[in-house]
C-alpha cells in the first residue's frame, strides 16, 4: 500500500500549470502545423473535415512538446530512495 501511495504522489508531482501549458501549445502548434501542411499542398483548406480527426494530431502534438519541454525534478529511483 505504501509503493502505491509513493506512485501516486510521484505522478501528482508532474500534474503541474507548466505542464498543461507545455500540453496545450504542443498540441496548437501541431494543429497549425497541420493546416500549413495542408494550405501548401492543396491550395485551400476546403478538405479539412472538422469532426474528431485532429484529436489525434493534438495529443501527438503535446506528447511530443511534454518529451522535449519538461523535464522531472526527480527521476523515480531517486524518489524512491529519498521517500524509503
């Protein structure tokens, strides 16, 4: 029960503003990205459909941002001896 609580306040400690912001403008850039992308190579943005589609270019996109962008205070072996 204790590795379990040491987990989760572990993944509390990344949960931060920074962290959403990074997600957010990871995730607009690949969306402009995206419509730049497709403005050259169609001319227009009259294939664009608007339904669920960019969500995926949206979550690659801040997963992307959140690898390159954060980085944790602590890496969790160091967490865990410190938190023994």
């Amino acid at each position: 029960m204790k590795k379990l609580f040491l987990l989760l306040k572990f993944l509390r400690t990344g949960l931060t503003l920074r962290n959403l912001l990074i997600s957010i403008f990871g995730g607009l850039a690949m969306l402009l990205l995206l419509f730049v992308i497709q403005f050259f190579i169609e001319g227009s943005f009259d294939s664009l459909r608007w339904d669920n589609d960019f969500i995926f270019y949206m979550i690659v996109g801040a997963s992307i941002a959140l690898i390159k962008f954060e980085k944790p205070p602590l890496s969790w072996e160091e967490y865990w001896k410190k938190n023994k």
